[in-house]
C-alpha cells in the first residue's frame, strides 16, 4: 500500500575509529522513506551517504565501527538485531544495487545462477525453481530472451544488462526497500536514463521505497519525491524535491544546482564549489561548510546550526534568515543565468 | 578446443627438441673432459679410447650424435621405445633406469603435493578470515620458518629426531608400493612432511594474500548484500576467484620437482630422477642427463597444458580458440 511507513531512521551516527582519531562518517541523521516514495541522497564522496546505506543494510564492520541512533524497518530497530536476523533482511526486505555493475557480479558464476543463489538463500527451493525464478526476474528488467540469458557469464553482458541484472537479483523476493548507490555513475548517459526509469517502474510495479544515493542532482532530480542534500556526515537540506529545486536554502545546496550543467543551454556560468570538502575526523567547529561558504558571517564558524524545519517539510542547516537566503539565491541565479553580469 | 589442442602439442614437440639440443650443445660447448677417457680403464691405449669412443658413438660430430639421439627417441632402440641410449658409465639402458627411478619420485611429488596444497590453503584461508588474531600470526610465523629453513638442515632433523631417536619411521632408502604399501609410507612420511612444508608456507601466504584481495572485491559486497551466510561468502565466492592463481602455480611447481628434488631425494636416499640427473652429469653420463632433461621437460609441458585446460573451467572469461 502506497504511503505505508517503511524506514524510519533516528539521529544515526557512524563512527570509525582509526589510528588518526575518530572519523565521524555520519552524525545526527534522521529521514523516513515510504512506500511509492524515491528518497534521493545527495552529497560528494566523503559525505556520508554510502556509510548510511550500509549501516541500514548492516554491511559495516561492527568491530571497526561504532552505530549509535535507530533504524527502524517496518519499526523495528535493525540496529538492535542480531547478525542472524541481518541477515534475514538483507536481500529480502531490503534489496542494494551497487554502483559499478562490472565488479559487483561475481565473475565465475553464470548470471541466472547468482540470481537464483540470491532465491536460495531466504527460501528453501529446488535449484530449477530458482533458475526460473531468476528467468523471470530477469524478463521483468527487461532482458530480452530472458531464459537464454540467464546461462551466459557477467562478461558476455553490456554494463546496462549487468546492472539490470544487478535489479532483477535485487527483486527476487520483492523487499520493500530498495536502496540503489549510485547506480548510473559506471555507465553510458544513454544508458543512465534506461537504468533509472527501470527503477522508477520497479519501484511503482513492485510498489516499494527506493533510496537513491548520487551526487548528479539531475538524476535526483527526474525521479525522486524527497531529496535530502548532505555535507559532511549530516543533512544540510531535506525536503520535497520540488522545494529543494524551486526554493534551494543551503548555500552549499546552491553550490551543487550552480555546478549542474542544464540541457536547456540557459545556463551561461557552470560554478564549481570552492575549496574540499572537510576532513572528517577533525570537522570544523560551527557550520562544517563555513570555510567553503561565501555567505559565512559572524556565528558560522562557532556554532553549528540546526536542521530547522520551515514549512512544507522543508528543512535547512543555515544561519542566514529566510529573507537574507531569498535574496542571495536570487541574485546567484541570476548569475547563473547569465541575467545581472 | 581440438585447433588449441593440436597446436599446443605441436608447440610441446618444438620445446623438447630446443631444450635437448641445448643440453646436448652444453655438453659438446663446454667440455669438462673426455667422457671417453673415464670408461676406458686405468691406463688406455690409443687404440682402446678409439675403440670406446666409437662404441660411445663419440667419433660423430655433435650434430650426428644429436640425430642419432632424436631418431631413437622417435623409433625407439633395442631396448624399446622410446629409446634412450645406453649409460655411458654402466651400461645400462637409460629407458630402464628412469622406469626404476620415476615411481620414486613420483611418490615423493605426489604425497608431498597433496600435504602442501591441503595445508597451505587451509592455513592461508584461516589466516585470511582470522586476520590480525593470534591464529594469523603463529600460521605467518610457521610459513616463515617453513620459507626460510633449509631443507636439507630440516631433512637431517627430522631424520634424527623421528627415525633415529624416535624410530616411528622408517629410515632412508626407499620401498616400492606394489612389496609394502605400509613400508613405502613409513619410508616417504618424512621427505613428504619436509618437501611439502617448505611449499605449504608459500602457498599459504599466497592463499591468504588472495583471499585477502577478493574479500574487497565488490562481488563480495553483493554477496552479502543478497544475505548470504558468511562461510558462504568466503568459500563459494571469495575462495572461487582466488584459487585460479594458485591452480598455475601448483601446476608448475609439480612439473618443475620431476627433475628437481634432488636435495630432498639425496637427504633421504630415494635415489629419484632429480638424484640421477645429479649423478650423471658428475659421471658425464651425457645419456643420463639426456633422459632426466627429456622427462622433466615433458613434465613441464604437459602440466603446462593441463593447467590452462584446467583454467578454462575455473575461470569462464578464459577461452581457447
């Protein structure tokens, strides 16, 4: 049923200690994701968005990393669970696509024989139903002669059929969750567009929540319904996608639209973000984006400021006011738009 | 596969001539004496050390001589075939000789083989999944003591330790399977133990290294995102795409002990092939030499072979055509 609460996750916070000191790979990070709803998660390497979905998925080591918050599936706490019940949900309930199709199939193992080992391992079949299981999977991406297909090696397909593949294997036992990390970033423009609105179908055939983890806003931008912009371990901007790209307000949101080139041709000046993104074992104080930040003024580099809510379901981490964001965003667009130089 | 076949085989034929004409060019190139001059007796006549060079075959040139040798091989002598000649030194037929001496050291190869791939790739993936713990670094400290102990100081040792305080084994020397199986393992148990642990230490470092690699691998991640029990995990995906490496080593490492135990042979007297190719080219026993050469270069080839046959089906990006 569209609408039904399926994530819930609760100021999570990833820690890695290592010999340099404590990475902070994500602190205070709190989302929901329901059925029919595409979650898309953007930032630039290093921010944290991968470290989330694996912490969902249970995949980081828990000897070398310390998770604190909750993860609530279909309310229940995963990070409570014990590696057995893990285990359980991986692949059932919660399904992960990975970025590079071409490393992430096993190289020995016939496609159609990874799929129906994916059957396997949560239901207790013969290994002809879950080769047929894995046909039918792989009919539904949308690879033709599904059932010929299904015997060739990863190498004898295309990147696109890899990581549809990789989405047909990801159904089997049609979860609730998928969670798709940079899915496009290895493949052809072309091909980028088949692979999203493969995911777009699946998520409304199959009737699931999807998290999409990128750093191309113009991908979060054709297909998602909430877009959350994060910046050093935490969510810099959450909200409805419309008004996260209709009514940006964190400037390093601002950074990542400016740096976006568009097909219309209307932009005259592609700006890229000054300066690299933070170390994240020793984070600035105040603001993490302030060193970066054009607009930085007096509390920025001394307190951090909040998520605040506006209204909408809009939220932003910025001490600029409404009206102060308003202004500057219009005069950056105008800018960008080649209106005002 | 029968074109790659056919091809490889020719290419087989083609190395065991190069490698017998060198052998046969090193023993003409660089003289150490008159192989003659050995057998003909204390005080020779003229007339003796022609005579002995013309039984030897030695008054042909190299190239003759060579002929001769190819053309025997290929139709076989009065002693069989393929034939090998006759021992400069005792006259007996080299076909012979190496059919006594084979059994010996293909027992060695064969028990010593088996000890040190078991064991190598079971500490390596131990290691590997115990990373870092106590486990990993005795098996890291065995697998240097085994790299770094020589075999012939490791060969004495255990000798004297097991055989000569302990009497659990048996001695030196060496018993066929067909008069007692039990006596042949009594006699092999040690040079098995101490050829194949200088092997098994390799092997496990290299399993471990693998392993170590391929668990990064992002199929791995797949794997366990799909909800895979971890043991599943490492042995069918991790251990799959790390064995492929060790299958050519293994392969070579065999083929390469046929001629080339000679160490281990000579320790516990087995008197193997390796001990005779040592043996005859101090005796300039140039048929000796010829017919170790012959059988360990038909070694090489041949696993070569059976390797690659072997890696078509353990890695199906690998095709022959």
């Amino acid at each position: 049923m569209s609408g039904e609460l399926l994530l819930d996750v609760r100021d999570l916070a990833v820690q890695f200690p290592t010999a340099d000191g404590i990475v902070n790979a994500v602190s205070g990070l709190s989302f929901t994701l329901s059925r029919g709803e595409t979650l898309g998660i953007v930032g630039e390497s290093g921010s944290g968005k991968s470290v989330t979905n694996l912490a969902i998925l249970g995949l980081l080591n828990s000897k070398r990393s310390l998770i604190t918050g909750e993860i609530l599936l279909h309310g229940k706490d995963l990070l409570k669970a014990t590696p057995v019940e893990l285990r359980d949900v991986r692949g059932k309930d919660v399904a992960m696509i990975f970025q590079d199709p071409f490393a992430c199939l096993h190289p020995m193992y016939r496609v159609g024989d990874q799929i129906a080992e994916a059957v396997r391992a949560h239901l207790d079949v013969s290994k002809a139903k879950a080769r047929d299981r894995a046909v039918e999977v792989l009919d539904a991406v949308g690879i033709p002669n599904a059932r010929a297909r299904s015997r060739d090696y990863p190498h004898q397909f295309s990147g696109g059929m890899r990581q549809r593949a990789m989405i047909a294997m990801a159904l089997v036992h049609n979860p609730s969750v998928l969670i798709a990390d940079e899915p496009t970033t290895a493949l052809d423009v072309t091909v980028q567009a088949q692979i999203l609105e493969l995911i777009d179908k699946v998520k409304r055939d199959f009737d699931i929540g999807v998290i999409l983890i990128t750093h191309d806003l113009g991908v979060v931008a054709e297909t998602a319904q909430t877009v959350m912009v994060m910046y050093a371990g935490r969510a810099v901007e959450h909200g409805p996608a419309a008004g996260v790209f209709d009514n940006p307000q964190h400037p390093y949101t601002w950074g990542l639209l400016e740096s976006m080139p568009s097909v219309q041709g209307k932009v005259t000046h592609l700006r890229a973000i000054e300066g690299l993104p933070p170390s994240v074992i020793h984070l600035p104080p105040g603001c993490p984006f302030h060193p970066r930040c054009p607009h930085r003024f007096d509390p920025c580099d001394k307190i951090r400021p909040p998520l605040a809510a506006m209204e909408g379901g809009h939220s932003d981490a910025c001490h600029l006011d409404p009206d102060a964001k308003r202004r500057l965003w219009a005069e950056r667009e105008a800018v960008r738009l080649g209106l005002g130089a | 596969m029968v074109i790659y076949l056919a091809r490889r085989l020719t290419w087989a034929v083609a190395v065991l001539l190069a490698v017998t004409a060198l052998t046969f060019a090193i023993f003409y190139l660089l003289p150490p004496g008159d192989p003659a001059l050995r057998f003909v007796g204390k005080q020779p006549t003229p007339e003796n050390l022609a005579l002995v060079r013309h039984n030897l075959g030695l008054d042909h040139p190299w190239y003759v001589q060579y002929g001769k040798f190819v053309k025997s091989i290929v139709v076989g002598d009065k002693y069989g075939w393929p034939g090998l000649g006759y021992s400069y030194d005792s006259s007996v037929p080299i076909r012979d000789k190496i059919v006594e001496k084979a059994p010996r050291t293909f027992s060695l190869i064969v028990g010593a083989s088996i000890i040190w791939l078991s064991m190598g790739v079971l500490i390596g993936v131990i290691s590997a999944i115990k990373r870092r713990t106590i486990f990993d670094r005795i098996a890291m400290g065995f697998a240097l003591f085994g790299i770094s102990a020589p075999v012939f100081w490791l060969g004495l040792m255990a000798l004297f330790i097991f055989w000569y305080k302990l009497d659990l084994t048996a001695g030196t020397g060496y018993t066929s399977f067909t008069t007692s199986p039990q006596e042949w393992a009594s006699h092999l148990i040690l040079p098995w133990i101490v050829l194949a642990l200088l092997y098994a230490a390799i092997y496990a470092r290299m399993v471990r290294g693998n392993l170590l690699d391929t668990m990064g691998e992002d199929f791995i991640r797949t794997a366990r995102a799909k909800g895979l029990s971890e043991r599943n995990v490492i042995f069918r995906h991790g251990l799959r795409a790390s064995l492929a490496p060790i299958v050519t080593m293994f392969g070579l490492d065999i083929a390469l002990l046929v001629g080339g135990a000679v160490i281990t042979e000579s320790v516990f007297n087995l008197d193997g092939l390796g001990f005779m190719a040592i043996d005859s080219v101090f005796r300039q026993d140039l048929p000796g030499v010829l017919g170790v050469v012959l059988v360990g270069t038909f070694a090489v080839v041949i696993m070569n072979l059976l390797v690659d046959i072997a890696y078509a089906f353990l890695d199906p990006r690998v095709r022959y055509a």
